[in-house]
C-alpha cells in the first residue's frame, strides 16, 4: 500500500475504533481537536462544534471543510478492521473518512505556504440527530469567519462526486380515530384500522414528482414509515398512528412544503409536523464548484437526501457535498469505505487548495 493510501487508511480506522454514537461523542470530539494543527487556530469552539482556519488574508476566498463525527448506533460494527482494499467499520463512510481526509490534508498543508485559497475546518457532532439537536446554528451565530465562507465542502460520502444541494425534510403523524369495541361484535364498533387502510391509500399512492435544477434532476417523495394501532387482539382499535416522512425539493420552503403536505392528506385524519429540515440550494453556478470538478471530483449529481449543505445555504453560503465513500453503504452493517476513495478525495481537494 502506497504511504498516503496507509496512512489515510490508518486515520480512518483510528476514527472507526472510537464509539461515537449521537450524543455520546465527547472521546472522539477530544481526539480530532488534538488533530487539528497549531497552524490552525480556533475561532468559536462550542461543545459540539468548532471552527478552526488558519491566518485569514486579504483578497483570499474562503474554503470551509466540513465534517460530522457522530455515528448511528452500532449494528455489531464495532471495532473497525482493513481488509480488501477498504476501511470498515461504523462511520467509516458516514463520515469519519471525511473528517480522517479532511484532518491529514489540514495536517500537510499546515507545513507548506498557503495556497489560492483561505482554508477552515468545521468538526460537529449531533448530526444523526433531529434538528432540534444541530449544533451548526448556534456556532452561526457566534463566528463572524464562517459567514466569509466563498464554499463550504461537506464531507459526505458521494463517491467522490459532487452532489449539490440536498432535499427538505417533514416528520408527521396522521392520527385516523374510530370508536372501540369488541372484536366478536365489530359491527358496534368504527375501526381506526380500516380508516387508516382507507385514509393512507391516497398518501401511499401519491407519485413522486421531478424537478429539475440547474439541469440536475430531485425527486420529491412521500413514504409512510410507521404505522401503528390496537392494544389487545380483542379489541377493535379506536386510533391508528400513521409517521409520514416527506422529502420536498429545492424548489420549496419548509412552510410550503407543510402546506402541500396538508392538500395530500385526508381531512378525516388528525396532521401533526413533527420536525422539518429545510431543503439545500443547489450552489451549481459557483465557479469554486467549477474549480473543485476541475480539480479532479467526478462529476456533479443531485443530492437526494437531507445534508447539513442546507444549514449553511439557509445562511445566503454556497456549499455542497463531496466525500469518499458511497452512500449507500451508509447506516449498514457491512459500512466500509474503498482507500482509493479515500486517496481520490485528498488528491481531488490538495489539487483545490495546495499552492500552485
């Protein structure tokens, strides 16, 4: 194995080996600040995230690297190991070989002059959480550096493409209501069941809808997750709990997509929202994006799940994703992250920021 395949292969794993599970993040969280290099000096450090950058200098655009420590829990994941050319473990796609590139790349170019660009580095944790937990809009408020953001490079996993944007996110529940009663008499009796079979085949029937942006193609869907009725095998049930999980486009705020998802659902039933996360713009006209495909990213694609890309463009900031790893190998039992995806990240991003 070539020297930078091993050692970003050994971060990676290093990573791995530290359980991190949301909200259980501070020994990881104390680890990568050690990695972070002394030529990198903290701007806002708050428990669950900071910002760190080097001198900033007049004239430069800022770059920001972004990255998430925390992990889902563990599915017998846990410790990592390398075998056939890949990194596994929990996280090692989503996303600690992000933050492993991110931190070894922070580390070489903090020994050599700057390049064209400013550099920054933004590590978090919370973000396999609801929004409620996001640590990112409380360090918004309290760094001025951040909002001098040209780019914000989130490391996500995306195969070492560009995907731009992100789509919007609603959790609700539809609550369907009848009137108990004895299952050998269901006649006196209105099941909620039956309301819910009724009242959901709109909601599962709903075809998604297309909409392009700046030539990239979102999907926008509605899927019924949860469904849930009954107390006793008896009892005719007098509420059904259907959880809805609609992922909106670009092309709408979170009070529009409620809306929408207002017209879509049966009247008979009772709408909760739950949470929403709002959609990220698609950064597509960037010529900093434009610089980062030149520089070796393959290609640019939609991004068709929620990333953190929309925190940072809610704020007016381009930003997009672009990681090793590939996303479907996110949140599995068998996560594993290629070292050339590793190596084509860093090699893609030196080739960005290095000096000429």
């Amino acid at each position: 194995m070539a020297p930078l395949a091993e050692r970003l292969a050994a971060r990676t794993l290093e990573l791995v080996d530290i359980p991190s599970e949301s909200r259980h993040e501070r020994e990881v969280r104390e680890h990568v600040r050690t990695l972070v290099p002394p030529a990198f000096i903290p701007d806002t450090v708050l428990d669950d995230a900071a910002l760190y950058a080097r001198e900033p200098r007049t004239g430069a655009p800022l770059i920001v690297l972004a990255g998430h420590y925390d992990t889902v829990p563990e599915q017998g994941n846990l410790p990592g190991s390398i075998a056939g050319e890949a990194v596994h473990g929990l996280g090692s796609t989503d996303m600690k070989g992000g933050v492993a590139v991110a931190l070894e790349l922070a580390r070489d170019l903090a020994e050599e002059p700057p390049g064209r660009f400013d550099l920054a580095l933004l590590l978090f944790g919370k973000e396999e959480l609801p929004q409620e937990w996001n640590p990112l809009p409380e360090l918004f408020r309290r760094s001025a550096l951040v909002h001098e953001a040209s780019l914000v490079i989130l490391l996500e996993p995306t195969d070492g493409a560009v995907h731009a944007g992100c789509v919007g996110n609603v959790n609700a529940t539809l609550t369907f209501r009848g009137t108990s009663g004895h299952s050998a008499r269901p006649w006196l009796a209105e099941n909620a069941i039956e309301r819910a079979v009724e009242g959901l085949a709109h909601v599962i029937g709903h075809e998604r809808r297309e909409v392009a942006i700046g030539g990239l193609s979102f999907w926008e869907v509605l899927s019924v997750t949860r469904l849930t009725a009954g107390i006793a095998d008896n009892v005719i049930p007098d509420r059904a709990v259907a959880h809805l999980n609609f992922r909106f486009a670009p092309d709408r705020d979170e009070e529009g997509a409620v809306e929408h998802l207002r017209e879509i659902v049966p009247a008979t039933a009772e709408l909760e929202i739950v949470g929403t996360a709002p959609a990220g713009a698609v950064a597509f006209a960037s010529p900093l994006v434009e610089a980062l495909l030149a520089a070796g990213a393959r290609g640019i694609e939609p991004k068709q799940a929620w990333t953190n890309v929309a925190d940072f463009s809610a704020i007016g900031l381009d930003a997009v994703n672009f990681g090793p790893g590939h996303p479907r190998f996110a949140h599995r039992r068998d996560e594993h992250v290629q070292i050339s995806g590793l190596v084509h990240c860093y090699e893609t991003l030196r080739s960005l920021l290095a000096p000429a």
